[in-house]
C-alpha cells in the first residue's frame, strides 16, 4: 500500500483542479475506463493508493437520456465496482454525487436524509451509484456537490464568458437555481477530509452521504450576470443579457427547479465546506481572462 491518492477523472474539471496536490496520482482514458471494466482492477491493484477519489462520471446530462447503458456503467456499476475493489485492498474510498438526485421541488436546502427523487437518467444512475457504492463498502464518503466551474475543460461560467465576447445578447435561464461551486474550492475540501482520515485513522462517523456545495445560492441567470460583470473589469464585451424560464429552453433532461444543497453535515464532521461563489466565480473568471487569446481590434 502507497501513500498516494489515486484520483479518476482524466483531464475533467475535479481531477484537473485535484492534479497540483502532493501525492496525487491523476488516471484517466484510455488506462482508466468505465466502458473497459477490467482497468478498474487494474489500475487499483497496480496503484495499490492509500485512498481513492472517484470524480470520473458520464456528466453529459442530455446526452444520457439516449445513452442510458453508457451512463449506467459510468455513474452507477463502475463506481460499484470500485468500492468492491477498494474494499477488498482495505482503502477508503470518497466518490462524488450530484443534486440531479433530487427533484428539487422541496422549495428549501435538501439534507442528506432528504429521499433521493431523480427526474432524469443522468440523476437516477448517480442516485443508484450512490446506493451501489455504500453497499459495496462500507468504509465510503459520497459529497454530492452542484453546479461546477474551474478554469479548466469546459463549464457553464467558462461559456458565459467566451460568448460574452463573441455575441451581443445573451439569453439565460432564470427560474433554476442551485449552489454554484469552484471545483478548486471543492478540491480543498477533499484534501481536508484526506488529511483528517490520515491523522485519525479512518472511522466509521466517517462515511456517508455529505452536501459539498458553494455557500450561497444563484440562479443561472445570476451567475452568467456575475461572471460577465467581472470578466468585463478585465475589458471583455458587457453583452445584454436576458433572463428566460426553463420553458423557454427546453432540454432533452429535466433540471432541478431548486436543488440546493445544506452542507451542515460536511462542517459538522469534518470542519469544511467550500466557501461563498462569488469570490470563487472573481478568482475563476480572472485566471480565464489572464490566459485567453487575444481579441482583434476592431
């Protein structure tokens, strides 16, 4: 048994945001992959990591819907496979969840113990990889975590402000809303619970269900407005921008009204959570608008 941490997810936004830490070990496609089961044993078993982080998932909301098998084994039986695997080494495993569990028609914070109520395949095969993954082993932390953007891959605040600077108006839905959440600030929560089970040990408090979710709630049109304003101080365009409702933007996949998470639990237990999205959202749009591609002059 090494101490690394063995952390999925390739080139995706958590395991890019996960890669600068001490001891990480980053694995992704073609050596790790949900659609070949047998890399899974394989990589554990080589690897041999002290702890385990799954943030590989099928995220293409829509595109599950008619790729329901390829979301199956990338949310629900890979991630079970997992567990067994890392339960049978004696490693602890921590995997990440969604709000897509839930309706989001409770209209307040969902809690953990709040029953799981998907409404789309991309949340029923989360819901039931959560489920999987506990079953499996015992010694498990799912975080479920909402609404991700990093400057790394592609995310919803990234998009906002590339379109910024190519479009005039920009139309946004307005009556969904969630806690947006840094994948960095979302990494540094991680790394404390690591730290926190190798200075204890692990202990069976430990595992379970926690909300890992930004402090503070947005609707998508408040986060597009956020993060234009703040590219713009960094001389990107001020487009108009509209707010609309999920009718007028209809999807393949049903999204939460109101999905927002409570993440008293995660500070209870283990004294962390990540912190309030604006900041976040200032930081993110900055280190976007310090590395982008010049724009023409007109």
């Amino acid at each position: 048994m090494h101490s690394s941490i063995l952390v999925t997810g390739g080139t995706g936004q958590l395991a890019s945001a996960l890669a600068p830490y001490a001891d990480v070990i980053r694995v992704g496609r073609p050596d790790f992959d949900f659609d070949h089961p047998d890399t899974i044993d394989t990589v554990l078993r080589v690897n041999r990591p002290a702890i385990v982080v799954n943030a590989a998932a099928w995220t293409a909301v829509d595109a599950a819907e008619t790729n329901v098998d390829g979301a199956e084994r990338a949310n629900h039986t890979g991630p079970a496979r997992m567990a067994a695997v890392c339960r049978e080494l004696g490693i602890p495993f921590i995997h990440i969840s969604t709000d897509y569990v839930f309706s989001g028609d409770k209209g307040s914070p969902y809690v953990e113990t709040d029953p799981v109520d998907p409404r789309s395949v991309y949340g029923r095969t989360k819901a039931e990889g959560e489920q999987a993954v506990l079953a499996a082993h015992p010694d498990s932390i799912i975080l479920r975590t909402a609404w991700v953007y990093s400057p790394y891959n592609r995310n919803f605040v990234r998009t906002m402000v590339e379109a910024a600077a190519r479009r005039p108006e920009l139309r946004v839905v307005g009556d969904q809303i969630g806690n947006p959440t840094s994948a960095d600030a979302l990494a540094d929560v991680i790394m404390k619970i690591i730290a926190r089970i190798r200075d204890t040990g692990w202990k069976a408090d430990y595992a379970g269900i926690y909300h890992a979710a930004g402090e503070g709630q947005a609707s998508w049109y408040e986060l597009a407005c956020a993060a234009i304003e703040m590219a713009a101080r960094h001389g990107n365009p001020r487009p108009a921008i509209e707010a609309i409702t999920t009718a007028d933007w209809p999807t393949p996949a049903h999204r939460p009204h109101d999905a927002r998470l409570d993440c008293t639990r995660l500070k209870q237990v283990f004294g962390c959570a990540p912190g309030p999205w604006r900041p976040e959202v200032r930081r993110v749009v900055g280190e976007l608008m310090a590395h982008r591609a010049p724009q023409p002059q007109s």
